[in-house]
C-alpha cells in the first residue's frame, strides 16, 4: 500500500478526533469565532479540510482545489476579512497532518517523512 493511501486510510479511520483536535487548536486564535463554536459545531467543519485531503491522497486532487476555493472565497469577497486567521486555520491543519502522520508511521521514519 502506498504512503498515500495508507495516510488517507489512517485519516478516515480517525476522522472525529483528527477534526477535534484541529478544533481545539483552533479554538486558541485570538479574536477567531472559533471559541464560541460548541464541538457539535465546530467538529463536522474540520472533517470536510480532511475529506478533501483523503480524496486528494486517493488521487483526486480536483477535491482539495474545490476545497481551498471554496474556504478563501468569504476572506476575498469580504476586504475586512484577516489573512492571519486563515492562515493560521491552515497551520492548525497542517499542525494535526503532521500528528496524525507521526502516528499512522510511528514504526516508519521514512514513511513518515514521505507522507510529509
């Protein structure tokens, strides 16, 4: 099996507590509305940035770019938006990718830092 597919089972497999965690990691950004949102809120928004990562590392890229267009489209319809909070909503996933990484290849460095 790939490392691809391997990392996108993984991800599927622990879906719920992958979009937690990214949830609590987004629930620290200052002046976010994320600390507001109640988990029956806030989990089922962070599954769809991992769906769109487990289509695309199936092969389905054109999910992930539907994804990021969708996501960006309110920061740049609204000027008064901020970058630095979708900017750090991209490290928050990021961040929790290279966990559930680290956890899918704890026994595999080198497809550990493939799937990086």
């Amino acid at each position: 099996m790939s490392v691809e597919h391997a990392l996108a089972d993984f991800l599927e497999a622990n879906l719920g507590r992958f979009a937690k965690h990214t949830g609590e990691l987004l629930r620290q950004i200052p002046n976010s509305p994320y600390p507001k949102l109640s988990d029956a809120e806030l989990i089922p928004r962070m599954q769809k940035p991992f769906v769109a990562t487990i289509s695309a590392l199936r092969g389905d890229l054109q999910a992930l770019i539907d994804f990021s267009r969708q996501s960006i489209k309110p920061v740049v319809d609204n000027p008064n938006a901020s970058s630095d909070i979708v900017a750090q909503i991209g490290e928050a996933i990021y961040s929790t990718l290279k966990v559930a990484a680290r956890e899918c290849f704890a026994d595999d460095e080198l497809n550990y830092a493939l799937a990086l």
